[in-house]
C-alpha cells in the first residue's frame, strides 16, 4: 500500500507531499514522479525511495495514484 502524508520538517516551514511504500526500482520512481509532478504543476524529487512533491498536493496525488490503480492507506 501507498501512503500520501505531508512533512515540513528539515524544510524550512516549506511543506511537501510525500508519497512513500512504492516498491518500485529507482527509474521507474522518476518516471512516477515526473507523471505526478506534471499532473500538480509543481516541482519535486525522488529522495531515499520517496517521491517528494512541493506544497500540499495531497488531493491530486492521491486522486492520480487511485488512476494509475495503486491502493493508498488513508
């Protein structure tokens, strides 16, 4: 299962969207990433096996994975 949560921490007071429990391999996480930070119209990265989008896009992420059939723990 997928997880969609915000963080702030070690940011700033930035917040970010992270998306976390995708066992995927490092490529296929960058092609994920760049899918979602296209449909949010917002920068972000791959980190630690974490996708990380900028400001809270919770609602987008989540409404995107559910289309591209993954299953989020709410």
């Amino acid at each position: 299962t997928v997880r969609v949560y915000l963080d702030t921490q070690g940011r700033k007071g930035k917040t970010v969207t992270i998306i976390a429990g995708l066992q995927h391999n490092p490529q296929t996480l960058e092609e994920i990433a760049k899918t979602l930070k296209q449909y949010c119209g917002a920068g972000g990265t791959v980190k630690e096996g974490k996708i990380e989008i900028q400001g809270d896009q919770r609602n987008k992420v989540s409404e995107k994975m559910r289309m591209m059939n993954y299953v989020l723990k709410t």
